[in-house]
C-alpha cells in the first residue's frame, strides 16, 4: 500500500484529492489548520467507508508540523509514495493598499511553508530509494494578471518555478514534481458567493467553472505512473479561461 500526504485537505480540493487516494487504496495522512473542519471531514470519509488515513491538525507552515509529520510518516502504515502541498492562503488586496503584514503571511505560508513540506518529503522519499512524485497546487493567477491578487498570484507564479529549479535536485532520486494550476473551482467557499457560479460561467469558454474532481483528477495524474516521465511541468485546469482572461466583474 502506498501513502501519500495532503495538506489543507478538509474542504474543496483538497478533501476531494484526499477521497480520490483513498477510493484507489491507498493510505493518506491529511493535514488542516481547522479541528472542527478536520473532524468533519474524517466523518464524512468514514461514512463512505474509507478509513485508511490519519489526520494531523497543525499550521502546515509551521516547524511543529514538520515534525509531528516526520514521525507520522514513520509510523503509519503505507510506504511513502509522494505528497501534494495544497495548504495556502489567498489575500485580496489592492496594490497601492496591500500591507506588510500581509505580505508576510502570505510568503510564509505559500512559499515558505510549500518549500520546507517539499524538503521534508524529499529527503523521506531519498531515504526510501524508491523515487516518488510531489504536487504542488498552484493557480491561474500565477500565469495571468487578476485584480487584488497581485501578491498571491506572485506566490503562485513562484511555486511554479520552483517545481522547474527542483527538477535539477530531484530527478537524480527519480522524485517527479509538478504542479497543478485550477481556475475558478466550485468549493464551499467559493460558493457562499451566490453570483460566483454565474460570473465564472459568463467568462469561461467551457461554459461552466471547474468541480473539484476535475482538479483532483489532474492531481492523481501526476502522482500517478502515468506521468513517471513527466517532471517540472504546469497543467492547467480552467476550462480555457486563460485564454481570454476575462476578469470576472
């Protein structure tokens, strides 16, 4: 049985990347910030009848995660297979406004964060011998301009190199790491916006946003066999929205 880590997996995509493992049999150690939301979500999976997971509930961007996974990695079932470093945080903010504190966060979470998690599971994956494959979530607004997403899509654009730049480190080990870009997603967050569904259908020539199965889809491509020869590339998922880069209004 193979194992593989998912982080800011409790809602949308990252829950369905979670299910998505599970349903194939294989082992997952998921990871939330949220206790409430962590809880829901091995509830519903347990519903379903998949249980071959364990749940971590830490900052992913925190030394403290790093080491309750290091030794969750070494004593769960399952050998490791690969990860998919899909924790982040999106900060709106206008560029004249946008402030430092924010800034901050930002970087550590969605840089910062992803590059430490990439190295712990790098270094496991070596220690294995076995080579292994990393997903890194990205976004479409790492390849084209969105309004008050300038520091985010800065962060994305930057996960998106630095797949690129590892390929030199990791294909040596025969570790793959790519990186999957959705667009407008169906969520629970994005739907609490009631115009959400019907804005992003007006601008995407597919005619609809994405589910979030489409994106998890992409994402067990590349942990996949499928992809053993494919390595520092970008997919993605957003219906040929950037394309046309519509704004949504």
């Amino acid at each position: 049985m193979l194992k593989f880590i998912v982080t800011g997996a409790s809602q949308g995509i990252g829950y369905e990347i979670v299910k998505s493992i599970l349903v194939q049999g294989d082992y997952v150690i998921f990871n939330d910030i949220d206790q409430e939301l962590t809880q829901i979500a091995s509830e519903q999976l347990k519903a379903l009848g998949l249980t071959n997971f364990s749940t971590l509930v830490e900052d992913a961007a925190s030394e403290t995660f790093l080491s309750q996974l290091n030794e969750l990695i070494d004593t769960s079932p399952g050998t490791l297979a690969g990860a998919v470093c899909n924790a982040g945080i999106t900060t709106f903010g206008d560029f004249w406004s946008y402030s430092r504190e924010s800034m901050d966060e930002i970087l550590r979470i969605n840089i910062k964060g992803t590059f430490f998690l990439i190295q712990l599971i790098a270094k496991k994956l070596k220690e294995l011998n076995l080579g292994g494959s990393i997903v890194l979530t990205s976004s479409v607004t790492g390849h084209i301009a969105h309004p008050d997403l300038a520091a985010y899509g800065m962060t994305k654009a930057a996960l998106n190199q630095l797949a690129k730049n590892l390929v030199i480190d990791l294909s040596p080990q025969h570790i793959r790491i790519n990186t999957v870009s959705p667009g407008a997603t169906l969520t629970e967050r994005t739907l609490s916006d009631q115009n959400y569904h019907r804005s992003w259908s007006d601008i995407t020539p597919m005619g609809t946003p994405a589910q979030v199965d489409d994106i998890a889809d992409a994402v067990l491509f590349f942990l996949s066999k499928r992809s053993k020869h494919i390595t520092g590339q970008n997919l993605v998922v957003d219906g040929g929205w950037t394309s046309v880069g519509i704004p949504p209004q």
